[in-house]
C-alpha cells in the first residue's frame, strides 16, 4: 500500500512496476514532458488515474500538473523505500 502525503492511498501490483513499458515512459519524461500522461496510465491504470486526478482537483475543477508530479514522486519513492527495506 502506498500512500502520498496528501492522503491519496493505492495498492500497486508488482506486475504494474515489473513493466518495460512504464520504465520507457519514465525515461521519457524529460524530453516530453507529456510522457507523464503514458507514465500515469501504466502505474495506476484508468480508474486510479481519474481517482488521484479527482483526489488533487481544485474547487475551480483544475488538475494541478505540478501536484500531479509530486503524488507521482511520491509513489515513486515510497515504493523504493518499500523495497530497499
């Protein structure tokens, strides 16, 4: 189970972070920034996409990008941690 500091809980399957896939998009990012998009669907799937998107969506129905990446961030490194542990 991982859970972001702003609340947002998931339970990541070792077969999504065992995906050649996911690890190109996340090469990517750099030059495409729109990459992230790829990075998402593949780490969370649809409905978990659309659930972090609603859980960090603003009164004035907005998706912050940047808080977007640092729930991803997030993810990241607590599954790391999690496996460095």
């Amino acid at each position: 189970m991982v859970k972001t500091k702003s609340g947002f809980e998931i339970e990541l399957s070792k077969d999504r972070l065992n995906n050649y896939e996911l690890l190109e998009a996340v090469s990517e990012i750099d030059e495409d920034p729109s990459a992230i998009t790829r990075v998402l669907k593949l780490l969370l799937g649809k409905e978990d996409t659309n659930r972090l998107k609603d859980h960090i969506r603003t009164e004035d129905g907005i998706v912050p990008a940047d808080k977007l990446t640092d729930e991803i961030t997030e993810m990241f490194q607590s599954m790391v941690e999690t496996k460095n542990s």
